[in-house]
C-alpha cells in the first residue's frame, strides 16, 4: 500500500493521482488550498474516496486552506483558524513597518503550520486529537473534551489505522516545537483506542 502527501495545491494533485491510482491506500491533504476548491465537486479536488485513507490538516480556514471536511479524517488543530505562534490577524502596524513583522508571515504561517505538524507527528509528538463536529469547532471548541463512542485519534504520521468511518477532530497544539501538549486522555497502544 503506498501513500502520498502535498500541501496546499499539492494537496488537490495528491487527488488527482489518487483518482486515477486505486493502489494508494494513504493520502495526507496538509491544508488543501480553499480559493477556487471550497465549492468545487469531489472531482476537481482532493476526496475522501481518493485512496483508501484521506487524512487532512486544517490549519487556515477560511485562509488560503479549504474549510469543509473533505477526508476521511479530518483535523482541526485550534480551531482550525489562527495558529499559535503565528502572527494574529490584528497586529501593530508599527511592528510591521519596523520590519518585526514579516508579509509572509502574516499570509502564509497558518497555512504552513499544517506541515510543522505533520513533521512533528513523525518525530514523537503525540498530537491526540477529539471528535467534534465542524460547528461544535467553530463555535465552542472547548466543548469537545471526549472520546465519545467514536474515540479519540492522532493527527499526523502516527494515524490509527483502525478508523471507523469518517470524522472530525478538535486538538490544541503549542506555539513552539514540537507543538504537542499533554492530554488529559490515557492511550492504549495496543489497540489504537483512547480511553478516559
């Protein structure tokens, strides 16, 4: 079973090659581009049905990342919206023309953010992630505190290969490396399942 990633517009050609290659069974979409893809049908961008496993990271929503659940798994680190770390949407104007603050960090490191993830997930981070439902997300985040019937997950390399289904996943990272925060949820290795 092979897998691919990309991010952004990678991530939509990742399902494009993943429409015409039946094999894959793993794709990884890290914050697929939103402009131009928030409304396009399941065959102009990356689908749950474009391999065997669709996980996604929304880290820039509704930025330069797509908002709507697309995979099979879906992520939403924070809320899926302003990273911790990056440069809030209000910043002071006089940081920025002193040069304190960077154009690209203003655009792109919410976006960005979805690969630091992925790389910290590869190197240890155990980022647990809880279902909760995309309004839930948008609206009281702080309200997705259980495993529930479905139980909880891992964002990133690391991910249960016993999914039941598709879902959506609130978590909260750090603003420094490797990004992850200790969970309140116990992890039972050998079988892929949280308990409380």
């Amino acid at each position: 079973m092979d897998s691919t990633d990309g991010q952004g517009l990678g991530a939509h050609v990742a399902g494009f090659a993943g429409k015409k290659s039946p094999w894959i069974g793993r794709i990884t979409g890290l914050d697929p581009s939103g402009p131009l893809f928030e409304d396009a049908s399941s065959w102009g961008r990356l689908d749950s049905l474009d391999a065997q496993t669709v996980d996604v990271i929304h880290t820039d929503t509704p930025g330069l990342g797509i908002s709507k659940p697309i995979g099979t798994v879906d992520f939403y680190p924070n809320g899926g919206i302003d990273q911790p770390g990056c440069v809030p949407a209000i910043f002071s104007l006089d940081d920025f023309v002193a040069g304190k603050i960077a154009v690209t960090d203003i655009i792109t490191c919410d976006h960005l953010k979805s690969v630091d993830y992925f790389v910290a997930s590869i190197n240890n981070c155990e980022f647990l992630a809880v279902p909760c439902d995309v309004a839930t997300i948008n609206l009281a985040p702080q309200t997705c505190t259980s495993c529930g019937f479905e139980g909880c997950s891992r964002l990133g390399y690391n991910l249960p290969t016993n999914l039941f289904g598709h879902g959506t996943y609130y978590l909260q990272t750090t603003p420094t490396y490797p990004f992850c925060i200790a969970c309140k949820y116990k992890f039972e290795f050998e079988t892929d399942v949280f308990i409380k």
